[in-house]
C-alpha cells in the first residue's frame, strides 16, 4: 500500500480517533504525509523512537498499543516464562505516562503481568528492576537525549540489557501481523483488581540505592573529604533528579547545588534547545551556578538519566565540557589506580568499551593487567558481554562504556547508568581534590602517561525517505570502494563489520571478528590513528568518528583536524 492509501485509511478508519483525524486532515504538505505515512515506524534492538504525531511512521498511541501487543505475542510465546511479567517505567517526555500506562493495559489484556513504576525513573533503574523483580522483559517510554518532539519505546530481555536482533526479529513479525483495531488495553479497574497491574516504587529504589552503595570505590576518602566537595547538578528537567542527589547524599556528597530552572520535569525542556549533556548548550546554566557557588564541577544528566556529561575547571578558571572518552578514562584510571593501592585488581579483571570509543582505555587497562574488550555499538551488546563473562566464569568485569556519555561499573544493571557515573565521578574528583589534583590536573596527568588521545565525531544528518536513500548509496559506496590512505596515512587494515571480517591491507589476509554483521566500516591507520564510518541507528544521521593520538597535545590537536577534514570527504 503506498502512503497516499495509508493516508486516507488514517483519515476514514474508526479506529482513529477525531483529534488524530484533525491533525491528518489538516496537513497541506505533501512531503509531510509522505513522511509520515511512507514506511511504518521500525521496531529493532533500540525498540522505537520517532517524532511525536499521527501516521505510521511516528509516536503515537496507536503504534504504542500495537507493539505493545506485539511484545505480548512474542512473550506469551511461552506463558511460563510471561507470567514472570514486565516492568515498565518512564521518563519525563510528552506522552511518556500516557505511553507506558497504554503499554501496561495492552499486556494485561493478553495475559502478561505488570509491574509500573508510579512516577517517573531512569532508564538504569528500570534496568536493574527487571532483574530484580525477575521479570520477563522490561519497557521504558523515552528518546533519551533527542529534542522535545521524539519520543520512544525502549524493550529490554529478562538479563536487564536492550533486546538483541533475534528477538527484535521476533517482536517485529509479531507486530506486523496486527491490525490496529485489534490492539486495544484492559480497563485500568479491572487489571487492579485482578493483580495483573501492581504499582511500584518505593521498594524498588531503596533496592537500587542500596546496590549503588556496594560500587563505592573508596568508602573512606568520602568519609574525609566528602562534605568538601562542592558540586553543580542538572538533571536537565528529566528523571535523574531524585535518584542523583539521593546517592550523592548518602555516600557523603552533601554539597550539591542544584540547577533550579532544570530541576523538575519539564516535557518542552524549556531551558535548552536540546536536553543533550553532550551539548555545551546545556550546560550554560550549571555553568553560571558554578561560578557563582565556586564549585569543582558541574555534570548534568540526560532526561532518562543514562548519560552523564562533565565540566570541569581550568588553570584559567574557566569551566570547559569534557568528552565521552576522557570522562571514561578519568573513571577507569581512577576505579584501577585506586584498586591497585588495595590490592583488590583481579587477577581476571575486564573492561569493555564499543568499537567507536578510544583506544586510551585499553592503553590504561593494559597498564593495570586489566584486558579490553570491544563490542558493536550499543548497551546491549555490552550487557551480552557481561552476562557471557558471568555464564562462562571466565572475566571479571569492571567497567564499560561507550564514547557517546554511557559508563557503567557494575553488573547489576545492564544498560548506561548516570546515576552510577554521577556517583564514580564524583568519588574520583573528590580523590583527586584530596590530593591537591583538579580534574585538568588528573587529565593532563593521564595524556602525560598515556599520550594524548583526541577525537571527534561528525554527523550528516539526512532526514525523510530522500534522506533513507542517500545514507544506504554513501555506505554502500564505501562497502566496495576502500580509500588507500586518508590525510597521508596508509589504511593498514579495514574491519568490515557488516561482513564480519578483518582485512590485513599488506597481506591481503581477511580474520572473522566474531562479532554479529552491521553497517559499520572501520579503518586503522598508521600510528594506531582510525577513522570509522556508521548510520546511527536511532536517528537519521550518517556518523565519521575520528581518533588521533601523539606525544604532545600539539601534535594530537594537528593529525585531529587533519584527518577530520580527509575523512568527512568519505560521506560528501
């Protein structure tokens, strides 16, 4: 059926109600209807997410109930293991209520228990849940750091990490098999009554809290040095405002200045034009407060709380955000320096970082006797890892991450976690304040002992149907065309991670990574310098990572911007 049918179904079914009928027929955009009604919205490993209004390609209430119910389908597969049930929270977002409540009423109908968080809570919380309650599957309503008019639907497997491909295969033909009029939920009475429906909320986070506490790294330099700490915390009006300060609170960080405008929740995210820590714009006001109150460091949290972004001072006294990377190196050079002082490395010790984030981490573990490994990108590749190190008794893990702001250190959680990164950082610059370091001392301190590792990740966005099309003609371009060189350094190898192989440029010998097939091309460069081409799979963008390392910062800073103006010439 092409859109123009798609459209007029929306515009004539009963099934629709009369507001969304109104939105539809008001539009006069051609281009627009066909946006909205060219393809469905998609359901993979990240669940969905999309921008917020009527048609088959966005968030609405009836693509919600539908792979809802198909969620239901996949579960009720086997009943034994849906009676387990499903924990369901939500952040802040437009329609996240509304979302998960239709969520937990469309699973109740078809059988499959319900555990619904009360209020809103982070994506980590929801994560650890699961497991804890021993729940079947898990959903969370959210867009995690997109702008305000997305929203999204995030499932999660009974070992707390995001679905894998098998299952979102599953989940998918499941969905694609229900017609809208049949995906309809229980009255909210009737699956109180019956106990399939049990708010949550109390319990649960005490249950986290306490878990949070047992990843301390160093309960006794927060005992000594806690109170002195001064900190400014934004949760960027979503769910990590209660969750952050409470664990600050208790493990002896108790004085935190809170951005007042950010503090609570806010759907239009008011105060930013993105609610992204990765965006200085965000933390224009953290920053000011920091001025004001004099504070070491500033950090904000995403609306679902599972990314963690930092400011820190300068020698100039001016604040300036750290990247994804250097946060995860500072945590993990301090987690392993300060592990080593106890002499409680493991002598099976691991970390695990995705593909695309910097080879500086595996440049400290190795330093620590702790061994590195990588995954695609994506939490829930990392979570696999996890649960494979436990399954075959053969790692311990420590500490994981991914370039794009998401930490973890510990294994009770299987997704990013910022309220963990919130604590850890915050242990670490109080570490370092109690022995005269700031957190730019403990940075230069690492470039100096490691080499100065840079990067920069560009973005192409390519929005629409046109935009589908020019992404797939890009990478499939570079998929048969290898460049020879980029900025004047020879491609040694090139990891084909769609075909799943290595290939050795000088020998021509081609090594199967063991990893699963994606669209991702990676080329190592001389020097141990790699640039790395990927589509983002929750957005319609193209993505360049760049990573550059040298002896001095000069130097790095050089080869960076050198090999960023080569390689964008990779998706013109």
């Amino acid at each position: 059926m092409d859109y123009r049918k798609k459209y007029e179904e929306w515009l004539n079914n009963d099934v629709f109600d009369q507001d969304t009928k109104n939105e539809l027929a008001a539009l006069t955009d051609e281009k627009e209807i066909e946006d909205r009604f060219y393809r469905e919205l998609s359901f993979g490993t990240a669940g969905m997410r999309g921008v917020l209004g009527a048609g088959t390609n966005r968030m609405n209430l009836y693509n919600v109930r539908r792979a809802s119910k198909g969620v239901a389908k996949y579960l009720m597969r086997n009943p034994e293991f849906a009676s387990r049930g499903v924990a369901i929270a939500y952040d802040s977002r437009r329609y996240s209520d509304l979302f998960a409540k239709e969520t937990a009423l469309i699973l109740c109908e078809n059988g499959v228990p319900v555990y619904l968080y009360e209020s809103l809570r982070p994506v980590p919380v929801l994560s650890f849940t699961l497991r804890y309650l021993n729940c079947a599957a898990g959903v969370v309503i959210t867009a995690s750091h997109n702008p305000p008019e997305y929203n999204g639907y995030k499932l999660y497997g009974e070992d707390g990490a995001q679905i894998g491909p098998d299952i979102a295969e599953i989940v998918t033909e499941e969905i694609q098999k229900l017609d809208y009029k049949d995906c309809y939920p229980m009255d909210e009475k009737k699956a109180l009554e019956s106990g399939l429906l049990k708010i949550i909320g109390k319990a649960e986070d005490d249950a986290y809290i306490k878990m949070l506490h047992t990843l301390v790294v160093d309960k006794d330099i927060l005992k000594k040095e806690g109170s002195n700490l001064k900190i400014v915390y934004s949760p960027l009006h979503g769910s990590g405002n209660m969750p952050v300060r409470r664990i600050l609170d208790e493990i002896g960080i108790t004085n935190v200045s809170v951005v007042k405008e950010q503090e609570n929740p806010d759907p239009n995210f008011s105060t930013v034009a993105v609610p992204n820590p990765e965006d200085p714009g965000a933390f224009k006001l953290a920053i000011e407060l920091a001025n004001k109150v004099g504070a070491d460091c500033a950090f904000a949290t995403d609306p679902d709380c599972d990314r963690l972004g930092v400011a820190f001072k300068t020698e100039s006294g001016e604040f300036k955000l750290l990247n994804g990377n250097q946060i995860a190196c500072i945590m993990l050079y301090y987690i392993l320096s300060t592990k080593q002082k106890q002499g409680k490395i493991p002598k099976n010790g691991a970390i695990i970082k995705s593909i695309v984030s910097t080879e500086m981490a595996r440049k400290i573990a190795d330093s620590y006797g702790v061994a590195t490994f990588e995954t695609l990108t994506g939490f829930k590749f990392i979570g696999e890892k996890i649960q494979q190190f436990e399954d075959d008794n053969s790692y311990e893990f420590i500490f994981a991450f991914e370039e794009s702001y998401g930490f973890l250190s510990g294994s009770a959680v299987r997704d990013k976690d910022a309220v963990n990164a919130s604590m850890l950082i915050a242990e670490a610059v109080c570490s370092f304040k109690a022995q005269g370091l700031t957190l730019n001392d403990a940075l230069n301190e690492m470039y100096n002992k490691y080499g100065w590792y840079l990067d920069k990740v560009i973005s192409k966005t390519l929005p629409g149907k046109d935009g589908s099309e020019k992404m797939a003609a890009i990478m499939n371009n570079l998929f048969t065309n290898y460049p020879e060189s980029i900025a004047g350094l020879k491609v040694v190898a090139v990891r084909d991670y769609k075909a799943g192989t290595r290939k050795d440029i000088a020998t021509g010998e081609s090594k199967d990574m063991g990893l699963p097939p994606s669209a991702v091309l990676y080329y190592e460069l001389e020097g141990g310098n790699w640039v790395c081409v990927r589509p983002s799979g929750t957005e319609p963008k193209i993505k360049l990572y760049i990573n550059a390392n040298a002896e001095t910062e000069e130097e790095a800073k050089a080869l960076l911007e050198k090999l960023a103006n080569a390689a964008e010439n990779l998706i013109s």
